[in-house]
C-alpha cells in the first residue's frame, strides 16, 4: 500500500483522557450518558461498543468536564490490560483506563480501530510505568500511522467487518461449545456424587432439603464425623519469612492447577517443624478455596497427591483430612466441586465476612455417605470423565486460538495493503 497520508497519530484524530467522577456524588450516577471502563471493553463481543456497565448524568458531565465522544471515535484501554478496544457506536465518556480518539475528516474510524487492532504489541511495548504500566496520551500521539484515501479506507473496514463478524460468530459458538462442556461435567459430577452410578438403585428422602433423594444403601452425615484430625485453615506467612532454602509454600493458584496436586510451588518460607506438623499436606487431603467459591465461583478443590518433599499452604485455602482417605478424599474433592454443594457454600457465605467459608462452617455441612466400596468407584468415573471432558476441551480451546490468530492476520494484512482488489 502507497500510504496517501502517514506521521505521528495525533495529526489524525484528537486523543481524549478519561475521568472518573466522585463515586460519593450521588446526583452524578445513574444518568443517561454511557460511561465505559477497560471492563466493558474486555467483555465485549464484536467491534462496536453501545451499552456500558454504568452511566453517569449530565451533571457529572458539566462539572467533572468529562470528555464526549461522538459516534465512530475509538475507545482504547491503556492499562491493565492495554489495547482492548471498539468503535463507539453511540455517544459516550470513559473513565481514566481508557483515551478515545475522535478522527479528523481524513480518517474512517473504523479504519483507525482496525489499524490499532493490528498494532497493539507496539502500544505494550512503548508503554511505561512504575506502579502500573499505562499507554500515556504522548505515547499513544506519538505512534506512527500511515493512511490510505479516505475510499480505499472504508472499503477495508468494509471487507473487514463482513470478514471478522463471521469468525467472530465461529469464535463464539466454539465458546459455547465449552460452556456446555462444562455443565455436562457439572451435571455428571452432581449426579454421581448424590445419587450414585447405578440409575436403578432404590432411593430415600435424605432428610435435607436441599439433597432431596438420595440411594438406600447410603448415609447422610456432618462432614465432620468424616475427618481425621478436622479441618484447618491455612497458613499465613510474613514477606520477611519467605526464603528459597525453606518450606515449600503452596499458593492458592498453584493448588487449583487440575484435580489433582502433587507437589511444585514458586514460594518457600522458614517454618518450624511444629509448623510443619500442623499445617503440612500429605497424600490424601485436599484443599479447598475459601474465597474463590464465592467471589470467582469456582467451586475448586483439589485432591493431594503423592508429594515428594514438605509442603505448606497459605492462608486462603482450607485442609480437609479424612477417615480412610485412600477411599474418600477422592469422592469429597468431587463431592465439594458438584453444583449442590457449591450452593449451599454460597448460601452460608452470604451471611459472613469477605473472608469467606471457616474451618467450623465447613465441618458443619451434609455429605451424602455410600459405601466406601462405592466412593472410589465413584471418583474414578469422575476422573475419566474429567479426562475426556478435558481432551475435548483442549481441542476446542486450540480451534479457538487459531481462529483468533487467521482473525489478527487478516487485519494486519487488509490495513497493509496485502490483499487485493481492496486498494
């Protein structure tokens, strides 16, 4: 391409910063004017932003001098994360993580989002910052652009919008593909984990509400007449204790990597061997989050496996040891992942503090109880069906990631001038 006009961005369009008015002003929210942040930014589907999470009101507007920006601007977020952006499909401000670019009348806004869409490795890259990394306003300016005719510019946003909204709708249904994946594995969970694997086995009321049924042969019990030594909380662990020849010092990211744990952390700390004693893990425990069932809605727990040194864990997570462990902890760790109890977490952290489930709230909840015969066959089909859910997932993930990668090249190539008949 023979770039008709080419310099710094800011000879292109004008860059507007954002403002965040008072959130204590209650006359300058709730209004008629779109207010978008990097968050609606990052959830959007598609290329034009229309609808924000919140608005603000003319006021706001008035005395904050929040900045306007007319439809077909771009909106850009330049921190945490930098380079999630759209087309302003109706008129709007934004907040201090983003800038907007109104385009002077030599440049298509659709355009100048596509030719930023291609570049954002260069706008992470020219980026600085001490407490968080921005794109400033002078960087952002400072960026070198070239530009077709204003025709030939429209014809390529044109071809690309057709092209992009079809992989878009492919990306978007192989998604969908992956969360429901992800409810048939929670459905088989919560099945197999309250009612068991034979669909013929007489049933009984369990007596709780909440479980309904259950099979014949089985039990319903506190989970604290399950455990060897009860429940514990994590850890806590100063900076200043942290040291690379100490203790292995499993962080709650680390625990939740798969089903399973069996040993790798980026953290060691000093720690006695009472502390060692109290809080160590070993082959058939498993974990479970605190905060992140709540706040994430993860529901994650994971089984301990074989570990070859010490390990600790930090204060986020809870310990839960059971009574014959080589049978139960694998259908517990299930058990805590299943919808139905993920609920009933739900419920009785609603009632506290951020801090989440406690060790005491923990022991007090039902378990349904088979046969210890049974849970192990039951944690085994979890596990195949984890395996399987997981290998399709992977390949669904990988269609994805190619998509996305044909729909980045594409741009690059179209604002390039790479493609034919579009000059």
């Amino acid at each position: 391409m023979i770039p008709n006009y080419s310099g710094s961005l800011r000879y292109f369009g004008r860059i507007k910063n954002g403002t965040t008015p008072a959130s204590g002003e209650a006359e300058y929210w709730d209004g008629d004017v779109r207010w978008a942040t990097p968050e609606d930014l990052g959830k959007l589907v598609g290329d034009r932003i229309a609808l924000t999470k919140r608005q603000v009101t003319e006021k706001a507007v008035i005395e904050n001098n929040l900045n306007i920006l007319p439809v077909g601007s771009v909106l850009i977020s330049t921190r945490a994360p930098i380079g999630h952006m759209a087309i302003t499909a109706e008129p709007m401000t934004f907040n201090q993580g983003c800038r907007g670019i109104i385009p002077n009348e030599r440049v298509d806004g659709a355009f100048l989002y596509y030719l930023l869409k291609s570049r954002v490795p260069e706008l992470n890259a020219v980026a600085n910052g001490t407490t968080f990394v921005e794109l400033s306003r002078d960087e952002l300016a400072a960026i070198q652009v070239s530009f077709p005719p204003l025709k030939t510019q429209r014809r390529i946003a044109q071809f690309l919008d057709e092209k992009t909204a079809r992989i878009d709708g492919l990306i978007e249904k192989k998604r969908a593909l992956l969360d429901r994946l992800a409810e048939k594995r929670q459905a088989l969970i919560t099945r197999a984990v309250t009612k068991g694997l034979n669909p013929d086995a007489p049933m009984k009321p369990s007596g709780i509400n909440w479980l309904g049924d259950i099979p014949a042969h089985w039990e319903v019990k506190r989970l604290r007449f399950l455990l060897d030594g009860g429940t514990i909380n994590g850890l806590y662990k100063p900076k200043d204790q942290f040291a690379v020849d100490g203790v292995a010092f499993v962080q709650m990211g680390e625990a939740f990597r798969g089903v399973t744990f069996d040993g790798g952390t980026n953290d060691r700390v000093l720690a006695s061997t009472s502390e060692v004693e109290k809080w160590g893990l070993k082959e058939g425990d498993f974990l479970i989050a605190r905060r992140s069932l709540v706040f994430e809605g993860s529901g994650k727990s994971v089984r301990i496996s074989h570990l070859s040194e010490d390990h600790l864990f930090e204060s986020s997570m809870i310990r839960i040891r059971p009574l014959h462990a080589e049978k139960i902890s694998g259908f517990l760790s299930y058990y805590f992942q299943s919808a139905i109890c993920r609920a009933v977490i739900l419920s009785i952290t609603k009632q506290v503090t951020i801090s989440g489930i406690d060790s005491q709230q923990l022991r007090d909840i039902w378990v349904p109880v088979p046969p210890l015969d049974e849970t192990s066959a039951i944690w085994k089909v979890c596990i195949q069906s984890d395996n399987e859910h997981e290998a399709v997932g992977e390949r669904i993930r990988e269609s994805i990631n190619q998509l996305e990668k044909y729909r980045s090249a594409l741009i690059t190539a179209a604002v390039t001038g790479q493609i034919g008949g579009l000059q």
